[in-house]
C-alpha cells in the first residue's frame, strides 16, 4: 500500500491432509481400506485439469511444466 506493508494476521489452519495420512497408515497396517485409490486419485486429477484448461484431457499440452 502507500502506507507500507500491510499485515493479515491469521491462525494455522489443521493440517489438512492429516484424514488421508491417517488412512494410509491405517490401510497399510491392515486395520482398515483406504477410500483413496489410484482411481480415485486419477479422476480427480482428470477432472480438475478440465476446470483449470477448459478442455478435454487429450487436448492437454504435452509439457505442463510451465504451467
């Protein structure tokens, strides 16, 4: 601002990956299934690439790195 740097002062949110990590641990300790699977994973992969590019997944850029 012409002011100077304006501070936000926020509190940490939880961590938000902690229900997925717990999961996996639980899954590979045998004590439960994990409800995230690679397809799982894959389609909502697929799904946000289309919301971000606007197009189908076979229109994608082959080099997303600059992306």
């Amino acid at each position: 601002t012409e002011n100077g740097i304006e501070h936000f002062p926020f509190e940490k949110p939880n961590h938000v990956q902690k229900q997925l990590i717990q999961q996996v641990v639980n899954s590979l300790q045998k004590n439960s299934d994990c409800v995230s699977t690679a397809e799982t994973a894959l389609a909502t992969n697929q799904l946000m690439e289309e919301i971000i590019y606007g197009l189908e997944n076979k229109d994608l850029p082959s080099d997303l790195s600059a992306y």
